[in-house]
C-alpha cells in the first residue's frame, strides 16, 4: 500500500506557492501582486517559509494520508 498524500499535497503547493504564478510577496510595486509572472529573492523566501509552514502543517499537524492498493 502507498502513501500518496505527501507527494499530493507538495506537488500542489509547489505550483500554488510559485513565487509570480498566482502571487508574488513581496511584490516590485506593492507589498502583494497578483500574476505578474516575475520574481525576485526576497520573493523566493517568502514564499520557500510559506511552502515550509504549509507543508509541515498538512503533514506533520493533519497528517494526511491517501493510501492505495
């Protein structure tokens, strides 16, 4: 049986959390921009914390599981 769940949920948030894809913080302009389509480092840190906290939150706190046979 496999545990699929953390493959899910990271593989989501990856392409959720993609600094420019759906939101960039912080923003050139403004503190949130909303696909823009650019980043910068300070983008890639917030939202690397972001992906950190979320993950550990789904998997560790929640513990999702999705198992198959």
């Amino acid at each position: 049986m496999a545990d699929w769940g953390p493959v899910i949920i990271a593989v989501v948030l990856f392409v959720l959390l993609t600094p420019g894809l759906l939101f960039q913080i912080p923003g050139r302009n403004r503190v949130i921009e909303f696909g823009n389509m650019h980043t910068s480092g300070a983008a890639i840190l917030v939202h690397a914390i972001l992906y950190f906290g979320l993950i550990t939150i789904f998997l560790i706190a929640i513990g999702v599981h999705i198992h198959t046979d």
